[in-house]
C-alpha cells in the first residue's frame, strides 16, 4: 500500500513542479511604429475631438508594401520561438472593419454624437493584447552593400508606457533581403528584451494592471460628489469600492472635487473570474451597476476610451 501512495505523492509535486514552470505568457502583437508609417506616407488624418492627428493607415500598408508583412513576421517568429503568443496584425484589423459599421452607427442616446476613437485604440481593443511591440526599420546603402537600423519598443497597451526597448544596426550585406538583415540585427538584443516583457507582465500579474479611472457628472443632474448617502460623500464611497475591488488596493485619487473625481495607477486583476482579460470598460460597468443599485440609485454612462482609460458620467444614459 506504501507504494502506490508514494507514486501518487511524487505525481502532485510533478504536477506542482509544472505548473510553477511553466509562467504565464503576455500576449503580444506586433505593429510598424507611427515613425515607420509616417516616413512611409501610410496616414489618414484623425479628428480628435476637433483636433486634427497624423495616425497610422495600417491596413494600406500591409495592401501596398510587402516588406511590412515579411518583415513583422519575422519578428513574429522570433517571439514564437521564445514562448510568447502572439496576436496577429492582419487579423485584427479584418475584425475592426467587420465592426466598423456598426460603430459608425453607434452614438449618445443624449446628445447624438459619435464614438471618438483612434484606430490604435480600436486596434488594441480588437487584439485585446498585452503588450504592443512597435518596430522601426530603415535600410542603409553603401554601394553594393546593405545594413539595417531597427528599433523595437514593447508598449503596455493599457497604459502605453514603454516596458522594454531594443535597438541596433546589423551587420552590412551584399545580398540579404530586409527581414534577413532585420533577424540578424535583432537576434543579439532578442533575450534581453524579451526578459523585459516578462518582468513587466509578471508585476502585472502580481500586483494588477494598471488603468486610469475618471468620474464625471452631467450638468442637469442635480446630485455631486459631496452629496452624502449614509453620511458618508459619494466621492469617498466610490473610493471605498475601488479600495475593496483593486489588486492589494492600490489606487491614487489624483483629483477630486465636488463635479469630478480623476483616480490613476488603478491596479486591476488581469482576468476576472470567468478567465477573461479585463480592461478599463468591463471593470467601470461593475462599479456602474454598484452605483446604479440601492441606496444610491444613480443612473450613469460609462465611456471608454481605449483598454486602460475609462469614464463613469454620472446622472443618467
């Protein structure tokens, strides 16, 4: 009988073994960088908000310019090989056109306007990656010879910090196509910026992912952030919620007043309890629905603005 217990003992911690060996990935996807698509004349012009942008047309540059498929696949490949799983560009940009209609479509039932929104952003809601890698490449000639500059920068694509940063010139070449000399270049930095990611992903995972929480109140609303419920402000107690619902309660109240309230380093959990990666919007609707229900009862809107920036417009739809 001692036999068969051992077996399943060393079984358990086998399995225990695994488990911890094997670290959860980020997910990535990999992007021509804004510098890239500028230099390359792939634009659109982007109304902000009655600010005119240069942004990015990433679909016209994968249509006309081969090179950009041949070279974010090798790159691509790279990351593969090191063990992280990788959104793919093309596939996320057919998923944003498919929705595009409807978006278009879409606007406040209060005022009538539409979504604002900047293709990067609806880039990442559409690839729902962790982490954006953007890759700048230019081709230098010395007569017959070619070398390559590169400059690879992972992006939290919550917060669009930079977590890890890569770059160099290859070696020159008389023959080598572009994402040859890309991979040679590349390959030297390749674990060192990769460990990067790693690092980051695992403090998020450790300590939440961070997002950005603003709280804002329509005018014809006659109520605030100072009118007390139970004696306390409504401004404390939406503090009191995103103490009891942040990742070891970290959150700094940035501002507030008695109109709005801005909260920033919100630590969230990567996945709710269903197992899917949670951003800004999912976790605004729960604090909606806490702020809607009884003894407040406050109709409010939340708006999102990319995965890690959203708003709680407070006083009705």
């Amino acid at each position: 009988m001692k036999q068969p217990k051992l077996i399943l003992c060393l079984l358990a911690i086998f399995s225990i073994t695994i488990s911890f060996g094997q670290a959860k990935k980020p997910t990535l996807m990999v992007v021509p960088s804004d510098a890239w698509c500028v230099q390359n004349g792939y634009t659109l012009t982007f109304d902000d908000q009655g600010s005119t942008k240069k942004i990015p047309d990433y679909k016209r540059a994968f249509q006309e310019n081969t090179e950009v498929l041949q070279v974010i696949s090798q790159i691509n490949g790279m990351m593969a090989d090191r063990g992280f799983p990788l959104k793919n560009m093309e596939s996320a940009i057919k998923t944003l056109e498919s929705n595009s209609a409807e978006d278009n479509l879409r606007q406040s039932k209060e005022s009538g306007s539409g979504i604002s929104e900047s293709p990067i952003d609806e880039l990442k809601k559409a690839a729902k990656a962790d982490i954006i890698i953007q890759l700048t490449w230019t081709i230098n000639k010395t007569g017959p010879k070619k070398s390559i500059n590169f400059n690879l920068q992972g992006l939290d694509s919550y917060t669009d910090k930079q977590i890890a940063t890569a770059t160099g010139t290859g070696a020159p070449s008389f023959s080598a196509e572009t994402p040859v000399l890309l991979s040679e270049a590349v390959l030297s930095h390749m674990d060192n910026f990769t460990a990067s990611l790693q690092s980051h992903f695992d403090d998020m995972f450790e300590n939440g992912r961070e997002i950005i929480v603003r709280i804002q109140k329509w005018d014809d609303w006659d109520g605030d952030l100072e009118t007390e419920y139970g004696g306390e402000e409504l401004g404390v107690v939406i503090e009191d919620w995103l103490q009891a619902n942040t990742v070891k309660g970290r959150f700094n109240t940035t501002d507030m007043t008695e109109n709005m309230a801005l909260f920033e380093q919100v630590r969230i959990p990567l996945y709710n309890d269903k197992g899917n990666a949670l951003d800004a919007n999912r976790y605004v609707k729960e604090l909606g629905k806490f702020l809607s229900s009884a003894p407040y009862n406050i109709p409010n809107k939340p708006v999102m603005k990319g995965l890690g920036r959203a708003t709680i417009i407070l006083g009705h739809k």
